[in-house]
C-alpha cells in the first residue's frame, strides 16, 4: 500500500502547488448580446470546461489557469477595446469571435500587445489572407473551405440552378458569396442576383424586403449568407413566404444554435456546412472528441455545438503548446504551434505554417426531418452528413494565398 499512497500523495501535491500557484489568465473576447449571442455563449461553455479539466490535472507549467472575459457585442471597435482591456488584466493570451471582422480587427491590435489571438468562429477568408499576420490563429475553417464542400455537393445534386443571395454586408459576408458563387459557377449576377443587408443592425423590413425579392425571381437556390439571430429571423420570414418549400435553401456556414433557434420545422432540408458536430467522434473514430461530447452532455444539459468545440480545441491547444515551449512567450508559442499536428475532437488537424490555418476536415449537412431531430434525448439530432472533404482538399494552396496576398500589395510570409 505505500507506493500507491506516495504517488497519491505526490499527485495530490502537485495539484495543490500548482493551485496555489499565480494564475495564468486567457482572455476571451466574445459576444453576450447581439445578433450572435448564442454562438458566444457556447464558446464561453466551451472555454471553461477545457479550463476545468486542465487545472484539475495540474495546470500549465504547474500555473492555474483562469478565464476573463469581456463582451464585443459583435462589433469591431468594442472589441479592440477588450483587447486592450483583457492585456492590462494580464492576459497571456486572446481567442474568440463570432463575428469575422471583430476577429480581424482584435488580432491586429493583439499584435501590437504581443499576444497571440486564435479566431474561433471567423470564417471569411481575409481572417487569415489578406489580414492574416503571425500573431492570428484560426481554428475553424475559412469561407473558402465551406464553398469547396457545400459547392462540390451543389454541383453534383443541383447542376445548373439559378441561385439568389442575400448576404450580410461585411467581411465574412462578401468572402462566403465570393466563394460560393467561384465554386457553384454562379457568378453571373444577372442569372444569380443577391442583396446586400447591414451588418450588425438589420431590421426585420430589411430581410422581409430582401425575401420578396427572392420570391419574385426565377431562383431554384436560395442562398442565405447569414448567421446567428440574423439568419434565424430570415429562415422565419422565408417560411411564411413559402420559400422553404419552393427553394433549395442553402446556408455556407450553419450551428447547432441556429437551428435550435429557428426550430428543426423551418429548418428542416436545409443545407451547408460544418467543421465539427457532436456526431463525429463518433464517425471520425475519437475518443477523445466523444469524452468531450459526454462532459458537455453531462455539465450543460445539451449537446455542444461547433462553436463550443472551438473554443474547447483553442484552450487545450495553447496549453499544449505552452507545455511543449515550456514557455508563455508569443514567439515560443507560435513556433510550437506551427506546422502541429494532432487529433482531439475528430481525425488528423494540424496548424499551417504559412497562413496559420488550422487544416481540418469540413462537412456538407442537411437539416433532419424533425421526426428523426425528437429521437435525440435533447432532441438536438440536427445534421445528416452529405458530404465530406479531407482539409488538404479544401484549403487554399499556397501559390493561392501567395497570389491573394500579392493582389493586396501584401508580403507572402506572414510578419
């Protein structure tokens, strides 16, 4: 019994000192009201259940870590300001956003504070070309991975529709119908026509306007490049107008907030994408990523959703990289981070060197029919699988990040 009661003992102290320990501050910068208020508060769950479970084995570099927070509202301004906020609060290091142009406009001012940011929902694609520096990470996916998957299974099962977007007038916006228009071949605006609606701040005359359009043109695809509350207040209107029975509704980016928001009923058939769902663990084979679902299960009394994920995969990330550089140090961290490759949630990612893209999987999903979402013990069984594509397959190359850094006057290596 005296070895097992020493390594208890030895376990146990370490814990404590490590406890007792200075606590290592990460900061998240993320949107408690808003328009995508839902997707910030998953990211908050997320965050602090990696927190948990790292302290509860000792901490990074024998260090508790804590989380401190503060609210963008999504919008841009607010947003460097928390950086500046969470800096002097003695943050090592930032992650968060749900809005594309808060995570720009944060990693840059991260940069002149020398801390590293991670993008957890930042989808356009200048997040990492045309805005991209060494200081910002993303871990989902770009606006371009999305329209690689969800355009390839368009093409294959839709060839040759008419297409309508109506689309939120800011980065994310403008990158996600860029992209989608490339791989879909409909950039022709006079067949496939699309609106424009403000970012934050649409009023619900806005999208109802936008809509009668829709309805009044000849399109066999609708394709929403919304998100959060704003593509929910639109798939209702949609509805009423009977679109979601003429239309293929098509969404680039989709969470298991928003259909849980606009109701399995409304949403039901819909298409887009997804980095991750609650579902592959089981699919990709991960144990890990399946512990995780059954924690967040357990702990919030609903399944996580890619935005949870995100955030959880930032915190074990940079712990993992602090642990390896055996360092807080931005220029020790991202040398560790570079090039990474590992598995946690899912199959093989891995952090690209020369744009810092986290290189992963991406899902094409449907909307289940709600008969088959109530089978669910939270009845959260939202997405069918479609289609799949390997990160390699999806990301840009480097010859097209170099040619779009290039088209901006902008240098090929990251400084």
């Amino acid at each position: 019994m005296i070895r097992p009661l020493l390594a208890l003992a030895l376990y146990l102290g370490t814990t404590v000192a490590a406890l007792a320990a200075e606590p290592v501050t990460l900061g998240l910068n993320y949107p408690r009201t808003g328009s995508y208020k839902e997707e910030g508060l998953a990211q908050m769950r997320g965050a602090l259940l990696a927190i948990d479970e790292i302290n509860e084995k000792g901490g990074v570099l024998g260090r508790p870590l804590r989380l401190a927070s503060h609210n963008t509202a999504s919008i841009p301004e607010r947003a460097v300001a928390n950086v500046d906020k969470l800096a002097d609060e003695g943050a090592v290091m930032l992650f968060g956003g749900a809005s594309s142009a808060v995570a720009i406009a944060a990693g840059k001012r991260a940069k002149e504070r020398g801390l590293l940011y991670f993008g957890t929902l930042t989808y356009s694609n200048d997040t990492t070309g045309k805005d991209g520096h060494r200081y910002q990470f993303r871990e989902c996916n770009s606006a371009w991975m999305s329209a690689k998957v969800l355009g390839q299974y368009l093409n294959q099962h839709m060839p040759n529709k008419r297409y309508f977007y109506i689309t939120s007038d800011y980065t994310w916006g403008h990158t996600s119908e860029s992209s989608l228009r490339q791989t879909t071949n409909s950039q022709d605006s006079s067949r496939h026509p699309g609106i424009k609606v403000q970012f934050p701040g649409a009023r619900l005359s806005d999208y109802r306007d936008a809509l009668a359009q829709a309805a009044s043109s000849q399109a066999e695809v609708l394709a929403l490049v919304l998100f959060g509350d704003d593509l929910v207040r639109a798939m209702r209107i949609a509805d009423e107008l009977g679109l979601t029975e003429r239309m293929q509704i098509a969404v680039p980016n989709l969470t298991l907030s928003m259909v849980e928001q606009a109701g399995p009923d409304i949403m039901q058939g819909v298409l887009g994408t997804e980095p991750w769902t609650w579902r592959v663990p089981a699919l990709e084979g991960s144990e890990r990523g399946q512990a995780f679902v059954e924690a967040f299960d357990a702990r919030y009394q609903t399944h996580p959703s890619s935005s949870a994920a995100s955030a959880y995969s930032i915190v074990h990330q940079w712990a993992e990289a602090a642990t390896r550089a055996r360092s807080f140090n931005s220029e020790a961290l991202i040398a560790a981070l570079e090039d990474y490759r590992y598995r946690l949630l899912k199959d093989e990612q891995y952090w690209r060197r020369f744009d810092h893209q986290n290189v992963q999987t991406i899902y094409a999903v449907r909307v289940k029919p709600r008969e088959d979402v109530l089978k669910d013990r939270f009845k959260q069984d939202y997405f069918e699988i479609v289609h799949r594509l390997s990160g390699e397959q999806a990301a840009p190359t480097l010859a097209q990040w170099q040619q779009e850094r290039q088209s901006a006057g902008l240098s090929t290596k990251l400084e």
